[in-house]
C-alpha cells in the first residue's frame, strides 16, 4: 500500500459500542502499526472519554437521540442532526479517511452517511442479535456488514452479511490468573461458590433492588457475593445496608473485570451484546436479566438467543426483584446445571472477532484506494 491507511471509526454511547470499536482499532495497528486511526463520537458521552484513554483521538458531534415524549423537543434534535452533518463532512474532508466502521450510536449516522456520499468505503459492526435502527438505515450504503449473531439476513442485504462475533475486551481474555489467585485479590473466599453480579459500569437499579430486598436471604447462603452496585446507585445502597454482611461484597466499579470473571462460578448480569460475547468467550455460566429501557428491547433478543440453546438462563426485570437471588443461589448449588450453562455458552464463541473485522476494513480500503 503506496498511501499511509486512514480509518475513521464513528458510534458510542455505551460501553457495547466503544469496547468493540476499540478492540477493533487496536487490531488494525496491530496488522498496519503506521495507520492513522480517527475517531467520531457524540459530545457528552462515554466515548469522549474512553476513546482518548485508549490512546486515540476522537471528534465529537452534537447529536442525540429524539424525544418520544416530547416531540416538541425534536426541532433542537433535528438541528443537531443537520449541524453533526455539516461537522462530520468538514472531519471527513481534513482527514480523507480510505474506510469508515460505524458500531451502531447516535455519531455514527451523520458520519457514515457523509463517508458514503462522499465516496468512502463503509463498514458497520452489529453488536446486538436485533439491529439497531442507525445500522438498518445505513445498511444499503455499507460494503460489509459484520453480524455476531445467526439469522441477521432478515435486517440486511444477505451478500454483505458476515457472522463474526463481537470483539471483546482483549484484557478479559489475557489474564493468567487462577480462580483462587482472583479470589483472593478481590477479597473473597475462593473456597466458597462466588457469585458476580454487575448491571454494567453504571449499575442497574433492579439488579440491586434483588439483592437489597434479600439480605436476610444473603447473610444465610454458604456463598461470597461480588456487587457491583454502579456509582449512580452507591450512597443509596450503602444506606440501606447499614451493616457490612460478611459473605456480600458490594463495591462501586471493579476494575479488574478479568479477575472478577476469572473469580466468578456464576454471573448474574444484563443481557448486553459485548457482555454476552465476553460470558462466551470465557465459557462462564450466566443469569441474564434484560434491561426493557433499550431500543427495540434487542437486550431480550440477545438474551433468548442463548436461552434457546441451554447456554444462559432468563429471569424478566419485573420478576428480578422476587426471584432473581434465590435462582442465583440455586444454580449456584446445582454443579451439574453450572457445567451444563458453561459447556452450552463456550460453543457459542466466536474467536479473533476484531481481528478478522480488521482485515475487512483493510480489504474495502485498499480495494478502493488502488
């Protein structure tokens, strides 16, 4: 290649957006170390600043999503939409990008909408088992379209669809810790079954309600807890605590999450596309409790798409609060269902997920810049 490859890598809002972007642009300067790699985000959210703490520069657009329940507040919406267009066409125009990889987010529409308008090759990464509406938009402009789940033709043109999983947070994978070293680093007994329970880095209200509403039920298990309660939800739940119980080990934000995982005989979370993909790769036996504030509810899609293979188990968010701790203690009594959960979730695993989505992206930029 005569030219130094330039990528942009527009989308975000959550981490299920931004770890597979990232991982997807770590692989790329593995295989091409003097690419340039931009990314474009919207103003406000976390990929403001995760992006730049991976060591990459980002833009950042003034879009959002529109208001179901105020459409008078649409007009401002439509602006930022108009305003992220103008902007996303001046970033394009400086950079002159040979490839764009839109991951689904608010910035990734204006983005990859100028990028095609303008000639570039695009490329969308789909995390979730129900495709998101910016993704469904953008899907005729797109060269390739990268799927983590079977079946995704019903969303987009068959020939550009290419089931490669989800990437994933490559420190998760590369740990080398035992159970028992985890355990002990994060200050549990590794001779007691350990349950993880993680609403995401912001914590989930219901996940916490099920454990707040057992206590008495926690303090009696034969089990060390691991709560990640989530900064929004930490004063809350310290105060309804009022007393530290031995086995429940509530902490704001883990860090380590490959200890937490490596730690871990059970894992209760939501129902995320990166998480999912993570729980499979790490054939990690997990209760799955769908978020229901999610477009087009495609947490419970992704959710079924293992239950349906004995690879996970559902408990809805209304019955989580009456029932979501006793199932966890009773699987976690249950060694076979756990071997069961684990072996069913580990098939599922797609691997060297954002190295081959690099060697596409690279694919669609050199072919269009021979």
């Amino acid at each position: 290649m005569s030219e130094k490859l330039r990528i942009i890598i527009s989308g975000g809002g959550t981490g299920g957006h931004i770890f597979p972007a990232i991982a997807i642009a770590n692989a790329i300067k593995a295989k091409v170390p003097e690419a340039e790699i931009l990314f474009v985000g919207a103003e406000g959210r976390m990929e403001m600043q995760r992006v730049p703490a991976a060591g990459y520069e980002i833009k950042g657009l003034p879009i959002c999503g529109f208001d179901r329940k105020n459409y008078l507040k649409n007009f401002v919406v439509l602006w930022k939409i108009w305003k992220s267009q103008r902007m996303a066409k001046r970033i394009i125009k400086d950079f002159q990008p040979m490839a764009a990889v839109g991951v689904g987010g608010y910035a990734s529409g204006p983005t990859l909408n100028q990028c095609a308008a303008m000639g570039v090759p695009c490329l969308l990464q789909e995390q979730n088992s129900y495709a998101g509406v910016t993704n469904k938009l953008l899907a005729k402009k797109a060269k390739k379209i990268c799927v983590a789940y079977d079946g995704m033709e019903k969303f987009f043109p068959k020939e550009k669809v290419e089931n490669l999983g989800n990437p994933v947070r490559q420190s998760l994978l590369d740990t080398t810790l035992t159970r028992e070293e985890a355990a002990k680093i994060l200050g549990l007994n590794p001779d007691k079954p350990i349950l993880l329970i993680v609403g995401g880095s912001l914590g989930a209200r219901t996940l916490n309600e099920s454990v707040l509403q057992h206590l008495e039920m926690v303090r009696q298990a034969d089990v060390e807890i691991l709560w990640q309660t989530g900064k929004y939800y930490q004063a809350e739940v310290a105060q309804r605590l009022a007393e530290n119980i031995d086995n429940l080990k509530p902490t704001e934000f883990i860090n380590d999450m490959g200890a937490a995982y490596r730690a871990a005989d059970l894992v209760v979370a939501r129902a995320g596309a990166s998480s999912i993909s993570e729980f499979c790769l790490l054939g990690k036996p997990v209760i799955l409790v769908p978020s229901p504030n999610v477009a087009e509810n495609h947490q419970y899609h992704n959710a079924m798409a293992l239950v349906e293979k004995g690879a996970a188990i559902y408990v809805s968010d209304a019955e989580a609060p009456a029932t979501l701790l006793r199932t966890a203690l009773d699987t976690l009594a249950d060694k076979q269902k756990l071997e069961s959960l684990g072996k069913n979730i580990l098939t599922l695993a797609k691997r060297d997920s954002a190295e081959k989505i690099a060697d596409r992206v690279i694919e669609i930029a050199t072919r269009n810049n021979k």
